[in-house]
C-alpha cells in the first residue's frame, strides 16, 4: 500500500525531477503551488526535508509572519542526498537499470493505481519535460 503525505510526495516530485540532465527544482515547487497545494505547507515540508537529510542547499526568503518566518523557498541549487536516492528507489519499488522516463512512469502508474490525482498531475507533467 503507498502511504503518502505532502512530504513524499514532494520528495518523490523531486526524485523525478533530478532525473533530468539539468534538475531544477524550483519546477516542482511551481508545479506543487500551481496544483493548489498552500505555500505555507510547501515551505514548512521543504523544511523538514532538508533538517531531516533527504535534500540540501535550500534558501529561505524570511519575513512575514508564516511559519518559522518563512516567505518563501529557493530550490535553484538543492538537490537530493545520495541516501534519498537509494531511499526512493526502494521504498517506490524502482528498477535502477530502466531508463530514466520508464522509472518516472512507473513511478506515475503507482501513484495513479493508489488514486492520487495530485501526484499524478505533477508527474505527468514532469515526463512530459524530460520526454523533449
């Protein structure tokens, strides 16, 4: 069964992004907001996940009064640690020797199989970039 919250699912949104030659994953922030997801919630996930270990190099714009006085995030220059990598694979079953647009499919049908539309949309958008 996947058990899945807004954390994982950026982090999976984010595996599938460092699948690209170049991955910026500012992408998956704008795809996430562009979803409908609360900014508040985003930037407070990114949070965890970069103090939990999973990524690295996050900038946080402070000010205002959101949570943990964050305005907003940059993810220009953060990427996954090698252990999220190896994390990911085998937590979301993926087949390491599969080209990267087949890892990213299956990745879409699990979460498309389990009903998770959001994640689904996300995905599918990001197969579509790194199809070109």
């Amino acid at each position: 069964m996947l058990i899945v919250d807004v954390k994982r699912e950026i982090l999976t949104a984010m595996y599938i992004e460092y699948q690209k030659e170049i991955p910026n994953l500012n992408n998956v922030k704008r795809k996430f907001i562009e979803a409908g997801i609360d900014k508040n919630e985003f930037n407070v996930a990114v949070l965890k996940l970069e103090n939990e270990g999973y990524i690295h190099n996050v900038s946080y714009v402070k000010g205002g009064r959101n949570p943990f006085g964050i305005h907003s995030v940059d993810l220009d220059h953060t990427l996954l640690t090698k252990e999220t990598v190896k994390y990911l694979e085998t937590k979301l079953e993926v087949d390491i020797n599969q080209n990267k647009v087949d890892k990213s499919n299956n990745i879409l049908k699990r979460f498309s199989d389990a009903g998770f539309e959001r994640m689904e949309n996300i995905i599918s958008k990001t197969i579509a970039e790194l199809i070109k």
